[in-house]
C-alpha cells in the first residue's frame, strides 16, 4: 500500500490527537517546527497506512487530507 | 378621513404602513397595546407577531431580524427598556437598523404605572455599555406619533442606527384625530451587508466586537463620525411662540403641550414667552437652541422627572441666562396653572400674577 | 491518488484559534461538512455565540450574526422568522446555552423553533480562563470552584438536553461526544437528522456534544479525550434522547 | 357650535364595568366628527380596576395644548368614590353630574352646579342596567349639548358596531336621559 495523510504543517498544532487514534501507527510528531512553533505531524510509514481517515476525523484543526491509491494506476 | 386612535395603536399602525412586517416583544403596561394591535393586524398583513420570552429575548430577536435586512420594531415601556439596555448596545455596534417604543413609566424600580419622562438620560445618553447614541424622537401629539413612526425606519435603515421613539404613558393611552398620508420616504442603500444568506455573493458576517484595540479605536471612531453625521443632519425642534419671546420654556412630549397651555395663560397676562420644543432628543436641538440665544432672558425646563434634560439644556445656554426648572415625578403632571407659577417665581422674581 | 479526506467547503480556509487538541474545530468541521453536503451554505444564518466559539462566524462558509452572551438563540428566532426559507442554526457553549441563555433556550424549545442548536458541552467556561460552568462536575476544581464544585453550595450540573426532551416544541434531541472516530461519526449522524428536522420544518432541534478543554482541564490533549470518556460521560444522557414521530408513534 | 374660542373639559368617572370609558369615547368621536379638536385620556393600569376608573376629554375649538384634566369644567361621576375624588376639582361655575341611583346625599358645593340623576332606576326601568352610563350621556346632552345631536347619535350607533340590538337599546336609553333632564 502507498496511502498518504497530506498535513498541513502551517495548521498542525501538535496536539497528538490522530497518533492517538490512528490504529497503524503511521504518524509520529517530527522534528520540524512550523511558523507558530508546532513541531508538527509526519508520516513515519507509509505502507502502512489503510487510508481510514481516523487521523483526519479527529484532527481539530482541518490539518490533514487523506488518499488513497488506486489499484492499477 | 381622521380617525381617533390611541397613540400606542397609532403608532403600530404607522409601523406596518412603514413596512415594518415583523414585531418582537413583551406586553407591559402602558405600552402593550402596540404588541396587541401588532398581535391583530401582522397576519392580516402577511407578518410576523412574536410574543418573546421577555424584553431581553424580545431586543435579540430583533437583533436577528436586522440583521438579515428585514424592517423590525419592539416597543415596550421603562422597565422594560431597562432589560434591553445591553442589546441596544450590541445593536448600535452590528449596525443594526431598528425602532424601538418606550413608553415611559414611573421609576425607578417597578415604579407605577402614571407617565414620566425619567426615561431621558436613559435615552439620550445611551443606557448600555460604550460609546453609542440611538436618535431619539419625541412625538408630542397622536399625529405626530405616526408622521415619526414612519419616518423612523428609514432614519434607522439611512444610518444602520437604532431609532428609539419616547413617548409618555399619556401619550401612548391618549386618543386623538390622526391621518395617514402617503409618506414619500428617502433614497435609500439595498442592503448588501445583511447576513441572509449568501447566495451568489461572498458570505457576511455581522458581529459587534473587535479582536484588537486599535481595530476597537477604529471602529469607535468610525462610528463617532457616524454619530457626528447624524448630530450634524438630523437635529429637530418645534417653536411655539418664540418669535418675540422674552423667556422661552424647553419642554417635550405631554410636558410641552402642558406648557403650551401655560404660554397662552401667560400671554394673556401679557408676559412674552415661548416654547422651545426638542422633537429628536438625541440629537438634542442646540442649533436652534444656540439661535435664540441672544434673545431668550431666561429659560425654562419642564419635564416629567427630577430634572433631566435640563442638564443638556444648561450646556447650550452655558450661563448666558438663567434656566429655571419645574417637573412632577412618579407618574403625576403638573396642571398649566403650576408652570406659570413656578415661572413667576423662578425667572420673574416671585412676581405673583 | 483517491482523496478520502479533503477540507470541506463548508468552512473557510481561515486556520482556527483554538487551543491544541481542543475538539471544537471537530465540531465546525461536522457541520461545515454537512451544510456542502446537504447544498445548504448559500441557504444558512449562523449564529456565534460568546465564548471560545464567538470567532466561529470566521470558520463557517455561510452567512453569520454574532449575538451576546447567552441570546444566540433569540437572535435566531428573529433571523428564521424573518427569513423562514433559511436554514438558521446557533452555536453555543455550555455557558451560553445553559446558563445566561437557558430562558432564551428553553422558550426557543417551547414555541418550537424552525432552527437548530448545537451546543458543545466541555464543562468549564474556557474563553474566560477555567471557571466554573452550570455544567461543571461535582468535585470538578475550576477558578472559581478552586475546592472542588460542592453541590451543597454550587449546585448540581444541568443536564439540558434531558431537561429539553419534556418540552414539546423541541423535536429532536441528541447528545453526543466527539473523543473518538466513532463518537465523531455519530454526532454526524445525529446533527444531520437535526439538520433535516428543521429543513422539514418540523420543530427546534438541539444536538448536545460533549466536548474537551485540555487547556482548562489542566490535561494534555489525549488525555482530555479519556478524562471526557471516564469522568463526563457518565453524567450526562447520551444518545438520540427525542426523535420525531409521525402519526401512530413511529420514529421518522 | 359657536365660532368662538371654546374648550370644555370633561372628567368621566366610575367604577370598572360602568361604562364611563365608553362614553367619554363617544363624546370625544362625535367631537372630532364635529369638526372640534379632541383628546381622550384613560386613567389605565391598575386604576381600572376597584376603586376609580376614568377619562378625560377635552372638546376644543382650537389646537389643544395640554391634554390632561385636573380641572374639569364638567364631571360625570357613578359611584360615590369617584364622587369624593372629583368634586372639589370641578372649576367654579362648572357642572357635576352625578349618579344617585348610588351615590348618597354628600357635602356639595355652591359654586357649580349638581345635578343628580338616578341613572341605574333609569336603566333599570328599560330593562338593561348596564346602559346607566347612556342614560347619562343623554342628561348631560340635553342640558349642555357638547356636539349637535345628529352627530352624537350618529356616533353612539357606529360604535355599537354589528350588534343592531345593542344599537337600539342605547339610543332608547339616550333618549330616556334627555327626557329625565327635560323635567328637571
């Protein structure tokens, strides 16, 4: 699988919450900081990811999107 | 044709033919024949009548139907008025263009039911929180009642300002012979920055406060010239007698018509006086105040309270004359007979007729 | 790539103000979602409250009115039944809703208000700093219950939407939680059938969701989530507490 | 109606249900009809019940300043409150009509006028106490006729409104007071 939660760093504000629930594990808080000091959410694994959008529905600050591959493209 | 009607029913009736098509409010005496003849005639005329929950949720409902661009209007009297104080506040801040009745009552405090005038620093001088003046206006006759009734909404909707109409519990309960002429009102703005709903057009938001302090500067500046503006065009007064007076009373509403009766008595007698009668109280009328300024030996404030707009009064006249004073309070009228003799003995020297 | 997730129209690219964590943004994103998915942004009056959510008309896509203190409700009465085409909805706090507005609330109820509440519950006053709210816990310690809330002098929390589910006018009411992926997607649910309720111009529709206030609570994020789960949830009702009937008592 | 200045001021006063309200209306309508200035003024709230209630009206020839009655030149009053309160307002030289069906000999006065009138007998004679307040009207129109007649009649039955059976029994009981005063 090659699904990917997209972030928004600039919305991100580290809270955490979509590590929390996130049932793979494939999100960690980086290294980097954005422009108001969050060190923001990343994808550490991307094979893993199912694309259940749990990150995305408890995210509250609209910072991510997720997709899906599509089988044969 | 002339109808005799209650100034409360008249008032009501002006609003509809203002088209006013949505009333929100409270019953309280002596204003609640508005809410009942709005309770009667809205359906009749495809409108809305809502019997709020109290005065608080009355002036908030009228928020919202303001704030979508429609024509609204509550009335209620003193008590009452004093519930509202904080949404006339938000009110002025959102621009919110509506009229507002108060049918002034005893106070303080539940106060009796007689008609007063104590209502004016409430008025005039804004009773909620910040800087914020509605115009005011004070009919003083039945007719009058529905000439500025009609008018008031579209001074509220030129302005996005709050219009309040003051009126005493008389004039509110009295009946007089009215007429409704035709009303040819003003060229007015379509109102491009109501929150109705924002089809094919970037979304509004309507909101009374400010994130910063300097927006909040801003903001209190911008509607500082709004208010300069309407001090500066909207002033109104009527004069009775003034061309040769000597003295002048300052009176408004059921007050200056007492008073009028007390010009004449006076005249008979041959003592030269007038009266100076302030139809927007606020703005209070100093332009025509300050003109007769030169002429006037004395004036006279005559008001149903302790004394009120006589302080406005005394700044115009800055103490180039005396100003005397006489009033009832608690919801008693002073007979024309009192304003004579409370005038012989304050500007004439106690003179005794 | 096939997007799963993508930001909603319904709300505006404008970042939230809100603290880290805290579940409001979930909350106007539900409904963002649900005013593009029901075709209703260009059709809608919102109105904010005061409290957190009293910069929330910056959020929302749609047209909005920002009342005082606990009079949401009252002005949205004047909106709808000044514009009865409209779909009109208020968005308030715990203070706002059941406190300083609970009359305004209530008789909203009663007459049966064409509009929809949504009324996040997070049981402290967060924009004023912590103190107590009428919905704060028994023992809950907050800026002005620094003991504790003592239900001998403080009284008991109110649980409004159980108090709604007696009044007639009020057609459907919901509490729901937004502390997991599953509670986020029942509180949809729920807050679309308030949506239709109104649209179908059957009555007032309120939706409760319990809510958290890390920054308040004194809690990181997540474990605002739990102290929710454990401590708020077994106070308060839960679930789809009133729903429509037609004729014959049957759930619509 | 005389071109001269002239303003009448009346005060209509009795207890709840009698009906003074109503009457001081009809004179102020057929005033205005007459082409005179009016005012009509309630005393409202809690006055309406119990004790007193009253209006005040004034017929004018010219503009009216103040609306207010302190000092009426006529008074109509129906029950012995209203008696006590009003009769030492009434100007000198004024009238005071009063109903002495159930109002008892009181201290009164010389310096205007009293007439006494047993309007509840009067009305009850016709068959509806309830028109006393008429019957009155009809005393105070034969002795100082405020608006010409035709106009008062004409009034008295507009107001009576889509009720024609109420319509006649006031104007019998008009009548039956002009008559009682024609004998007085």
């Amino acid at each position: 699988m090659n699904n990917l939660v997209k972030i928004n760093s600039e919305r991100c504000k580290s809270c955490g919450l979509c590590i929390h629930v996130c049932p793979k594990d494939v999100l960690t808080i980086g290294e980097i900081a954005n422009s108001k000091g969050y060190y923001t959410v990343e994808m550490k694994d991307q094979t893993m990811c199912i694309a259940c959008a749990f990150c995305a529905l408890i995210c509250p600050d609209l910072a991510l999107e997720v997709y899906r591959e599509e089988k044969g493209k | 044709m002339a109808l005799l009607m209650k100034g409360n029913e008249a008032i009501a009736e002006a609003a509809i033919q203002a088209g006013c098509r949505l009333f929100y409010g409270y019953p309280i005496t002596p204003s609640t024949e508005i809410p009942e003849y709005m309770a009667k005639k809205m359906k009749a005329v495809g409108g809305t009548y809502l019997q709020a929950e109290s005065e608080v949720a009355a002036i908030y409902m009228v928020y919202g139907a303001g704030a979508v661009g429609e024509r609204v209007m509550t009335g209620t009297s003193s008590p009452g008025f004093s519930l509202m104080q904080e949404g006339l506040s938000f009110l002025f801040a959102a621009e919110i263009p509506c009229v507002i009745v108060d049918v002034m009552r005893g106070g303080p405090g539940l106060g009796g039911l007689g008609p007063t005038q104590a209502d004016y620093f409430q008025l005039t001088k804004g009773g909620g929180h910040g800087d914020y003046h509605a115009i005011v206006l004070a009919p003083s006759s039945v007719q009058e009642m529905v000439d500025l009734t009609k008018e008031s909404f579209d001074l509220a909707d030129c302005y996005r300002n709050l219009v309040i109409i003051a009126v005493d519990g008389i004039l509110g309960q009295m009946m007089e012979p009215v007429e409704f002429p035709p009303f040819k009102g003003r060229k007015l703005e379509p109102k491009d920055w109501a929150a109705s709903g924002a089809e094919g057009r970037p979304k509004n938001n309507v909101i009374s406060y400010y994130l910063t302090p300097e927006l909040g500067e801003s903001e209190n500046i911008r509607w500082g010239d709004k208010m300069s503006m309407m001090k500066e065009a909207e002033q109104r007064f009527v004069e009775y007698e003034m061309e040769d007076a000597d003295y002048a009373f300052v009176a408004f509403g059921t007050s200056a018509r007492i008073t009028e009766t007390a010009i004449d008595i006076l005249r008979e007698e041959g003592i030269k006086v007038g009266l100076f009668r302030p139809v927007t109280l606020w703005p209070f009328p100093e332009k025509g105040l300050t003109a007769r300024l030169d002429q006037i030996k004395g004036w006279m404030s005559i008001e149903l309270s302790a004394g009120q707009m006589i302080e406005d009064l005394k700044l115009v006249v800055n103490g180039k004359a005396p100003v005397g004073f006489h009033g009832r309070m608690g919801g008693m009228t002073p007979e024309p007979e009192d304003v004579v003799t409370a005038f012989k003995e304050q500007l004439l020297g106690g003179v005794q007729g | 790539m096939k997007p799963i997730f993508t930001k909603t129209k319904g709300l505006t690219d404008r970042p939230f103000h809100y603290c880290p964590g805290c579940t409001h943004g979930i909350i106007h994103r539900l409904i963002g979602e649900l005013l593009e998915e029901m075709n209703l942004i260009e059709k809608t009056i919102g109105v904010a409250p005061v409290g957190c959510s009293g910069f929330c008309e910056n959020y929302f896509a749609c047209d909005m009115i920002g009342a005082a203190h606990g009079r949401a409700v009252a002005v949205a009465t004047g909106a709808k039944r000044a514009r009865p085409d409209r779909f009109v909805f208020t968005y308030q706090g715990d203070g706002d809703g059941a406190s300083i507005g609970l009359a305004e609330t209530i008789s909203a109820a009663a007459r049966g208000e064409r509009i929809t509440s949504i009324f996040v519950n997070n049981a402290i006053y967060g924009m004023t700093g912590g103190q107590m709210a009428p919905t704060s816990l028994i023992g809950q310690k907050t800026s002005t219950s620094p003991y504790g809330r003592d239900a001998e002098t403080m009284g008991f929390p109110l649980d409004l939407p159980k108090i709604l589910t007696q009044v007639e006018g009020a057609v459907y009411v919901a509490s729901v939680s937004v502390d997991s992926p599953q509670g986020i997607k029942e509180a949809k649910k729920a807050l679309r059938r308030a949506f239709q309720v109104q649209l179908d111009g059957l009555g007032y529709s309120f939706v409760s969701i319990l809510s958290t206030c890390p920054t308040n609570w004194g809690v990181n994020p997540v474990e605002a989530l739990e102290w929710l789960q454990t401590k708020m949830k077994p106070h308060f009702a839960l679930g789809e507490l009133k729903v429509p009937t037609i004729e014959g008592g049957d759930a619509v | 109606m005389s071109t001269a200045r002239t303003i009448t001021k009346y005060k209509f006063a009795g207890f709840g249900g009698q009906g003074v309200l109503f009457i001081g209306k009809v004179l102020a309508q057929a005033g205005m009809l007459a082409k005179q200035q009016v005012t009509w003024i309630p005393a409202y709230g809690p006055e309406m019940r119990g004790g007193t209630a009253n209006c005040s009206v004034i017929i004018s020839s010219k503009k009216i300043g103040s609306p207010t009655v302190g000092k009426p030149n006529v008074a109509i009053v129906m029950n012995e409150a209203s008696y006590l309160k009003f009769i030492d307002t009434v100007v000198p030289g004024g009238t005071l009509y009063v109903n002495s069906s159930l109002i008892p000999e009181l201290p009164g006065r010389v310096d205007i006028r009293i007439v006494r009138v047993p309007v509840n007998e009067i009305a009850h004679e016709m068959g509806d106490e309830k028109v006393a307040n008429i019957v009155m009207l009809g005393v105070m129109q034969a002795m100082i006729p405020a608006v010409p007649d035709d106009i008062l009649e004409k009034v008295l039955l507009q107001l009576a409104g889509k009720k024609p059976a109420l319509a006649e029994q006031n104007m019998r009981a008009l009548k039956a007071g002009k008559e009682y005063a024609m004998n007085l």
